[in-house]
C-alpha cells in the first residue's frame, strides 16, 4: 500500500454550506428527516451546454455549483490495464480508440454514448490467463491519464486529471463519493456483454471462478481508493448494471452465488471506512432488490421508471430497509410539461417521508431536458421537499 494525502486535508476549509449538505444526505440516509430533501443528479454534457444556452449562462457554469446540489461522484482509474489510450482513427467528426479494458471504442462526438466495437481479450482462455496491474497502483488515484470509464461516455478526454485532485477540488463545497464498479461492470467492458453471458452459461463454474477473481481485484481496488481519499470522501458508489428492462441479463441464483459476494464485501469495506454506499445499477432488479438490502446497500439508484421500478411501490415493500436515489421519469422531464412534471415530482416526493431519499432522475439528465425545465424541478423540489413535506393534492399516496 502506500501513503494517502499526507495532512492535505488539514489546508482544506469545507464551507459551511457543504457540512450542511452532508449533514441533508446522512440523515436522509439514516432515514430521518432533515431540514429538506436531497438533490442532485448525473448530467450528460450535452444537457449542460443546452442549459447554459437555455438559461444564459457562461460556458463554465455548472450545475452543481449553480444549484448548490447536495452530493457529487467521482471516478478513479479502474482499467486493468493502466495505458494510455490507443488512437487507431481519429477525424475530426468522430474517433477510435483502445482502452485500459483492451476495448476498442468508437466515438462519435456529436452522439452522445459510444460503441465497444471490439474486445482484446476475445476468447474464455484469454480471459482465465489475463494478469492485470495492481489494483492498488498509485496512478489510478494520483496521476493524471487516460482511463476508459472517465474518458469515452458522454464526451470524450484524454490525459483525465488525478483523482486525487478532482476530489480535493470538490470537497470544500459538496459531499464527496468515491466509487468503483463491481464484476459485471467490468465483464461488460473487458470481454463484451454477448461474451459474457455466453460463457457464464457454456462455463458456469469456470466462469465463476474468474468471476471471484475479478471480485477480489475490484475490492482490493476500492480498498485502496478509500485509503488514497482518506479524509476526503462522504460516501461511495458502486457501479453494478445486472438488468434490463424487463428482468435480470442472467439468473438471479447465479448472480447471488457469484456476484453478491463480493457487492457485499465492497459495502462492508466502505462501512468500515464511515462510508455510506449508494448502488448504481440500471434495469429491472425487482428479482434481487431484497438482496441488495441483505447486502447493506444505503440507498439504490437510478430505480429506472422505465423499466418498471417505482419509489413508491418500493417503499410500501419494504419500508424503510432502504433509502431510494432518484426514480423521477427523466421522460416526463424531456417532454416539457410543467403540469405533468409537477405531477412527476410531487409524487415521488411522497417517498421521503421519514427520510430516506435523495431526489435525482431515474438515471441522468438527458439533452433533451431543456435548461428552463431543469430550472423549474429544482424549484419544486426545493418548495415542496421541505420537512414537513407540503404536497398538496398529491399528498398520502403511500
């Protein structure tokens, strides 16, 4: 291992904004009420150009900051593979690369996600003899580089800056998140979805056995980015899409042998450290949610409306055993009427009597939510998601 920030953050001074912030988020974690309900969000990059379009702002303007939001989240460098990216096509329209992960990746700047077109580690044997750097390199928290996750999403950068820095640059004004993925994040990336879920049922048990090997990377990972942020992280994320819209990618049964191991040490490790965990995963989890709660898990987002997850319907199942983040349908937002986004809003609201969520969509704010109707649910979220919570004709739907 090695040695975090060496009394950096003693020159730090968090506002007395942010202190309130995390003091919002924890009760709302611990399921009391605090002075009002959490909010922030995952904003594509178009979203926020189109915002400070919309609403007139500078070209450095950003939400978080803008809105004064209650918590934010940051990526390390979590390729097995530390390199820099690998141009094999660039125009000035769109551009190729090959990742940390050995994905190649195809972007086109003006679309917003980006395709994996191929994968270096393309058979079951690759996969069994990969040997990866260690999970506890000092680069992937202290030195700025190339990364896959940060770099090739939304948008696209290069040379990403030291996660260390990001972290120190936020954490006098907002509660900080670490984050890692968890195994399926990285199969997707590292072999392919299709590759994955085809060997898990060709190699069950073979499979699985890379799968606890994977486990094991990803927690000494998160392990050590929770040492190298001592000090300066509130919580943690993890990063886990196992669904769709209708239902899990694979059997719930294999998930629990395989994969709910090593959440469940990831979450005992971020405990351990003070940190709250928020679990990230996409899709219809109706199948496992009880387990997330064996788990541990604090809060679950993004609860995709989409497919099928309400925050109400949730709360009445298992009452406060966990906190929900997110579940506002980001499609009600993108068509732009205020009457139905009032609706949208004041009744997922009702889920944060007695604590117990934070307001955000039901997965990441979109470009085509316009600035001005951004603008217009934070402004209902912050009338009406004040304790005690007045909403009015939409109130005691639970």
């Amino acid at each position: 291992m090695f040695n975090t920030v060496g009394g950096a953050t003693a020159q730090l001074v968090r506002t007395a904004g942010a202190r309130r912030k995390l003091e919002r988020m924890n009760r709302a974690l611990r399921h009391e009420e605090p002075d009002r309900v959490p909010i922030s969000d995952f904003f594509w990059g178009d979203f926020t150009r189109r915002w400070q379009q919309d609403l007139g702002l500078p070209a450095t303007a950003s939400p978080y900051y803008h809105y004064d939001l209650d918590w934010i989240v940051t990526i390390p460098n979590m390729d097995p593979w530390i390199r820099p990216f690998e141009t094999l096509r660039e125009t000035p329209t769109e551009v190729t690369v090959k990742t940390g992960f050995g994905a190649i990746m195809h972007k086109y700047f003006a679309l917003p996600m980006p395709e994996m077109s191929a994968w270096e580690t393309d058979t079951f044997e690759k996969l069994q003899r990969a040997e990866f750097d260690p999970p506890d390199d000092p680069r992937r928290f202290f030195s700025a580089g190339d990364n896959q996750i940060a770099g090739v999403g939304d948008g696209f950068e290069r040379n990403s800056p030291p996660w260390i820095e990001t972290v120190r640059s936020l954490w006098p004004d907002f509660p900080v998140y670490g984050s890692m993925i968890e195994v399926s994040e990285c199969l997707t990336r590292l072999i392919g979805q299709e590759r994955a879920l085809l060997w898990m049922g060709e190699e069950p048990d073979a499979m699985g056995e890379v799968i606890n090997r994977l486990g094991a990377y990803y927690l000494a990972m998160a392990q050590a980015e929770i040492e190298a942020g001592a000090g300066l992280l509130d919580g943690f994320v993890i990063w886990g899409d196992v669904a769709y819209k209708q239902g899990m990618f694979f059997s719930p049964a294999y998930w629990r042998r395989y994969f709910k191991p090593w959440v469940e040490r990831i979450v005992a490790a971020a405990h351990a450290a003070g940190l709250p965990v928020i679990y990230h995963g996409c899709g219809n989890v109706h199948a496992i949610f009880p387990d997330y709660i064996e788990a541990g898990i604090d809060a679950y987002n993004p609860l995709e409306a989409k497919a099928g997850m309400d925050a109400l319907d949730l709360r009445r199942r298992y009452g406060h055993r966990m906190a929900f983040c997110g579940n506002s349908d980001v499609q009600v937002w993108e068509q732009g009427d205020r009457a139905a986004i009032r609706r949208e809003v004041l009744r997922k609201l009702n889920a944060a009597k007695g604590g117990g969520l934070i307001f955000q969509s039901d997965h990441s704010v979109t470009s085509a939510v316009s600035g001005q109707t951004y603008d217009y649910i934070v402004q209902l979220v912050r009338e009406h998601g004040r304790y005690p919570l007045q909403l009015e004709e939409l109130d005691g739907i639970l």
